[in-house]
C-alpha cells in the first residue's frame, strides 16, 4: 500500500501521494483501552470518557485486505 502503482502519470502520482498525506493528517484510528470505545478522529484526542490511555492508529498502517 506504500508503494504506487508503476503506471501512473507525474499528476497522478502527486495526487496519490498528497492523498496520503491527507489520510494521515485526518483519519486517525483511535481505541481507548479503558471503556473501549473506537472512533475515527482526524486528531490525537482524549476519549469522551475522559481516559487518555488511547491507542493511535494511523490508517495507511491498516493491511490491504
Ligand atoms: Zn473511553
């Protein structure tokens, strides 16, 4: 998932990189460990439950499949 398909043109590599970056900055992943609660947030914030022992997933980590 790192790497971009062989076939695309300059424009489209920019555009598939910057959609990276995009997805980095603004999905973040997160599970708090202490009332498990699971939510997508596009920063490392606090669960509502007031626990910071949040785990941080960013979602380019995520497997392909
Ligand atoms: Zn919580």
């Amino acid at each position: 998932m790192s790497n971009p398909p062989p076939h695309l043109t300059p424009a489209e590599l920019e555009a598939w990189q910057t959609a990276i970056q995009e997805a980095n900055r603004h999905n973040v992943f997160c599970h708090c460990r202490r009332c498990d609660r699971e939510w997508v947030a596009s920063n490392y914030v606090a669960c509502l439950c007031g626990s910071t022992d949040v785990e941080y997933i960013l979602c380019w980590q995520f497997p392909d499949d």
